[in-house]
C-alpha cells in the first residue's frame, strides 16, 4: 500500500475527530458563527467518505488487486480525485450545509465510487468463494445505497424535508452503507486475513442469512417515519436471522481463529478484540429493538443514535480496519508512539460510549442527565483525535527516517 494513501486516509479520520471533538465543545461553550448542523454534516460525511471509504478501497486494491494492475495509473488517480472529493465536503460542508458545492463534490464522490466498484468488479482476484461473494456483495450494497442519495433531490422537490419520503432516502443510503458495504468489506478483508478452508455449505448459509436480515432490518428506521406494526414485524426477523448468522459465523472461524489469534503480537491481539467485542455488542444491542416500545426510544433518545452510531463507526469499522494494518505492518504496533496512539483511541472511545448509553439510560429512567455531562463528554473525546495525532506522526517519523 502506498504510504501516501495511508497517511491521507489518517490525515481525513483525525479532521473528522476534531469536527467531532468541536461538535462537543459546542455544548459547552456556544459560539455563534459556527453552524452546529453544518458541521455536523461536515464531520459525517469526513469520517464515512474521507476514512472509512478511502481505508477500504485502499486494502482492497493492496489484497485484491493483482501487483502489475495495481501499478497501473488508474487506481491512483481515482485514489486522488476521490480525495478532492473529500476535501471539497471538509471545507464546504461546515459552511454552507447541503448547498451547490457541497453537493458537486459528493456527487464526485459517487461518481468516483462507481468507477471504483467498476474496476474492482474487472480486476479483483479472490482464492476462495468467501471473498469472492462478500466482495462483490460488498460493491453491490455501496451503489445501491446511492439511491437513496439519488432520492433526495426528488423528495425535497415534491414533499420537503419534513416528508417522510426524505427522511427514508437519507436512512435507506446510511443503512445500506453502514451494514451493506461497510460491513461487508471489513467481512471479506477479515476472511482474507484469516485464510480459512471453509466449508462452503456452512459459509453459504452464513451468507445467506447476513444478506437477508441487511435487506430485512431496513424496516427499522422505515419504521420511524412511516408508523406500522408490520415494520416492527420484518426487523424483528431480520435482527433473528441476524443473530443467527453471527452465530454461523462463529462456528466457521472457531477452529482456526485460536491458531490465528496465537500468532498475533500483543497489540494486534487488543485491537482485534476491541474489533470483535464491538461487533458482538452491535448483535447484541440491536436485540433490544425486538420490543416494539425500545425500537421507537432507540430513535427518539439522540444518546443511544449517537452511541450506536459511533460502536458501528469506530467499534467495528474502524476496529477491524486498525487489526488489518497493525497485522500487516502497515502501523508499526511496536513503536511506542503508535503503541499508545491506539490505546488512547480506544480509551476514548470506551469511555465516549459509556457516557453517551449511561445518558441515555438515565432518560429513559426519567433521572435527567448527569451532572457535567457535556464536559465530561467533551474532556473523554479528547483522546480520539489525540491517539490518531499519534498515529500520524509515527507514521510521518518512519516515513522521513526511510528517507
């Protein structure tokens, strides 16, 4: 992987962080020429497209792409284009919101998006069925989830963005970003790593199942806007079948991930734990959902939207992606500084998610918030961008040492 992509995959997540870190100091310390929802937008749109989205298309050309077509200008280029992209919604986006250009730059970055799934689609090269479904089920779920982007000029023109039809639009792209291709991805990068002869019956199974309950558990947020038992009914179904996937999951990888795991130095080892311990508790979370009166309190609790939002975001996503470089070697986990750079992040993020569920408890109980809340919040999300700071310039160090 080529160093420069790395670094401008970290150099994006730690601008998202700090959006994010301002976000909160918001809270506490108002300042009026900042638009909170501007910003909000600017740090979402960063942390998915600018890190999540970059991160992946880079491990998936490094693992997927053969070497003599990596070389190739194109995948290259488009790394670069795609980052304009981005950088066109950091600066835009905290200004003006969804406005001209903010909108041209993210509609390059579908555009960038298709062209990318369009090449891997030709080139890839996968050793087993595993990766070879997961990874065109991967790029299938990223341009679907566009349609509910392509939606939204046409629901903001006949309904509004008060309408039910807007709101649906914007659900249907983050789902399908969230648990389609994001999720996906990090599964087919996870079984390339883990080098399993699996059984394809089984994995099929596993398979099936997965893609069924993505399609299903759209009913939820569907339900928050249109109103009907039958919504709760079909997420319901989804989020068992769900369950019942990950347990397949399991049974595939039990018998060589101790084999896997004991090969691991120690700080792979933690990350990879952060990883599966956050994607055991995503699982088990949406379990709630089951009871129809906490699926309707998932939605309207902001606390518990954020808090799942960033165990997805940083737990699983990102969790998976920091295991994938550390085992490679693309961050050096034996250096001190990108040794306590992860630890930091995964402080803050331990610690970010606690004060957001435990607030979110506490109004569901009736108790009010805690007191200091939003400073306490604010103090705790220092560590994000701090351990990610740390990251960089480890990076930047060895960089300029080779040199």
């Amino acid at each position: 992987m080529q160093k420069s992509w790395l670094l401008t995959c970290f150099f994006n997540f730690f601008i998202a962080a700090f959006m994010g870190l301002l976000l909160r100091l918001l809270y506490v310390f108002p300042v009026e020429i900042i638009n909170y929802q501007f910003l909000l937008h600017g740090h979402s749109h960063v942390a998915m497209l600018g890190w999540v989205y970059l991160m992946i298309y880079s491990l998936i050309v490094h693992f997927f792409i053969p070497k003599t077509t990596q070389q190739k200008p194109v995948y290259n280029r488009l790394f670069w284009l795609t980052e304009i992209a981005v950088i066109g919604m950091m600066f835009r986006f905290p200004v003006e919101g969804y406005a001209f250009f903010s909108i041209a730059f993210s509609t390059l970055h579908i555009f960038c998006s298709y062209y990318f799934c369009r090449l891997v689609w030709k080139d890839a090269h996968t050793d087993s069925l595993p990766e070879k479904l997961l990874l065109k089920t991967a790029l299938f779920f990223m341009i679907l989830s566009t349609l509910g982007v392509w939606c939204l000029g046409p629901a903001v023109g006949l309904l509004g963005k008060a309408s039910a039809f807007y709101q649906i639009a914007i659900q249907f792209f983050l789902h399908f970003q969230f648990n389609g291709w994001f999720l996906f991805a990090i599964l087919v990068l996870f079984f390339n790593q883990l080098k399993a002869n699996t059984n394809e019956k089984q994995f099929r199974l596993f398979y099936n199942l997965l893609v069924t309950a993505t399609i299903l558990t759209l009913a939820l947020p569907i339900s928050w806007y249109l109103p009907n038992p039958v919504f709760h009914w079909i997420n319901s179904i989804g989020v068992l079948l769900q369950l019942l996937s990950f347990i397949i999951f399991i049974q595939i990888i039990r018998p060589y991930f101790q084999t896997f795991f004991a090969a691991l130095k120690p700080i792979e080892k933690l990350v990879y734990g952060f990883a599966l311990t956050s994607l055991f508790l995503k699982v088990i979370i949406q379990l709630v959902v089951l009871i129809p009166e906490l699926a309707q309190i998932s939605h309207q609790i902001r606390n518990f939207v954020i808090g799942y939002i960033h165990l997805t975001m940083l737990g699983v996503i990102s969790g998976f992606l920091f295991a994938f470089l550390f085992k490679n070697s693309f961050l050096n986990g034996q250096k001190k500084l990108s040794n306590w750079g992860i630890k930091l992040f995964i402080l803050g993020f331990v610690l970010t998610e606690l004060l957001l569920f435990g607030q979110g408890i506490y109004l569901f109980l009736g108790k009010g918030q805690f007191p200091m809340y939003f400073q306490n919040l604010f103090w705790a999300s220092i560590f994000l961008p701090t351990g990610l700071l740390m990251l960089i310039m480890n990076q930047c160090k060895i960089s300029f040492k080779k040199r």
